[in-house]
C-alpha cells in the first residue's frame, strides 16, 4: 500500500470514530429521557400554579 492509501483508511477510521463518539454522546437513556419528561411536567405545574395565583392577586 502506498503512503497515500494509508493516510486514507486512517483518515477514514477516525472520522468513523467521531462520528460513534457524536452518536453514543447525543443518544439519551430512558431514565434520562424519563427525567425530561417529569422535569417537564414540573415546570407546566409550576406555571399553572402561578397563573392561578395571578389570577387570585388581581381579582382582589
């Protein structure tokens, strides 16, 4: 194989690896994705909450 063959396949390979790295970092896990979702949900709670609380302030 010639030098520029080598550096190739080299090149190659590692931006294959990139690319698994990219991937397994940016793939969530289903605790994780279930921590987003509650997160959520506490937030949608928290402005509903505090909503009501405006509505209440202006309505005495």
């Amino acid at each position: 194989m010639s030098q520029k063959a080598i550096l190739a396949v080299i090149a190659i390979a590692l931006i294959g690896i990139l690319g698994l790295l990219i991937y397994e970092n940016t793939k969530k896990t289903p605790a994780e994705k279930m921590a987003d979702s509650i997160g959520e949900a506490m937030e949608d709670v928290g402005e509903a909450v505090q909503g009501e609380a405006k509505k209440l302030q202006n309505n005495e």
